[in-house]
C-alpha cells in the first residue's frame, strides 16, 4: 500500500508559462524569480541573547524568461510598447510547475508584469547552438496557488481562472484571495 504522506517532489524541467492567460511559448529557461523581505533589527536594551525584528516592504526580484528564437514577435512588440511613452502594458504572467506524473503542483502568478528588458544572443558563424532570446519581467506582486493534497483536479487551465485578481482605487492588488 503506498504512503499517502509521501511528498510529490516536482523537477524543474517540467514548467509552462502563460502570458495573459494564454501559453504563448515553450521557454527553455525561467529564472529569478524571488522574494525578499526588508527588515530593521532592533537591540532591546539589557536583553543580550535576543534582538528585536521588524518587517518592512517586499522587494520582487526580475525573472527572466529564455526560449529558442521563432518568427514570433510577441516579445518584441511587448518591449517595444514599454519604449513608446504612454503604452506600457502590463500583463499577467504565471508559471505552472509539473510533478512528473503530468499533474499540475504550483502555479507561481506574477502581478502587474511589465517587460524590462530584452536580449538576443551573439551571432557567430562558427557556432551551431540554438539561438536564445531574453526577456526580463519586473512585476509588482507574486502569489502562489498549490494543489490540495487529495485533490487531484488541478487549477483548471492551468493559472488562467487562478490570476483573474482586480486592483483596487488605488492600483493596488488584494492582500488575499
């Protein structure tokens, strides 16, 4: 009879990433998304075996995205209205992660991502490799969705009925879901 309490460990080669709820590439990559949480430490006074920590802002580090390049310009266009003043568009990006049974485990949905950046490779005749494109997402929040253990059905279709989350008065996500 199997462990029911065994953890379903996933691996980092099985991952989908949806833009705007669509998955609009295979990505080879994905990669710094992180994070952190700013901090004071305080000295109690006559207290010497302890300190004191507060919790400030978070800070989300960049992600970045690299696929094999195609005649696609999704990319491109989203970068490029980042370069015109006023058209800015921000999306919402998630990244499913796959145990190794096909099942989805995690969905990781960034908030508010806008492109930063966007890299193609050094060409060079004398190299076969494939060419890889960059692109570089800052984003404003993160939340993260699990499966339930026993539950089997996963988010359904992937993040896209997970990220439907709307700011309020003053731009600002919802603590909570």
């Amino acid at each position: 009879m199997a462990d029911l309490n065994v953890l379903n460990y996933v691996t980092t080669n099985r991952f989908y990433v949806e833009i705007a709820s669509d998955i609009k590439a295979a990505f080879s990559e994905c990669s710094g998304l992180d994070v952190q949480i700013e901090k004071d430490v305080y000295q109690e006074g006559g207290v010497n075996n302890q300190q004191r920590i507060f919790l400030k802002q978070a800070r989300f580090g960049d992600l970045t995205l690299k696929r094999g390049i195609t005649e696609d310009p999704e990319f491109w266009n989203w970068i490029h209205q980042s370069l015109i003043a006023g058209k800015t568009r921000r999306r919402d990006v998630n990244i499913l992660v796959f145990n190794q049974a096909g099942e989805t485990m995690q969905v990781w949905s960034l908030l508010g991502a806008v492109p930063i950046g966007w890299k193609t490779p050094s060409l060079n005749a004398d190299s076969n490799t494939v060419a890889l494109e960059e692109l570089v997402l800052a984003y404003e929040g993160l939340r993260v969705k699990h499966k339930q253990p026993g539950n089997t059905a996963l988010l359904q279709s992937g993040g896209a009925k997970h990220n439907a989350l709307k700011r309020d008065l003053q731009g600002y996500y919802p603590d909570s879901e």
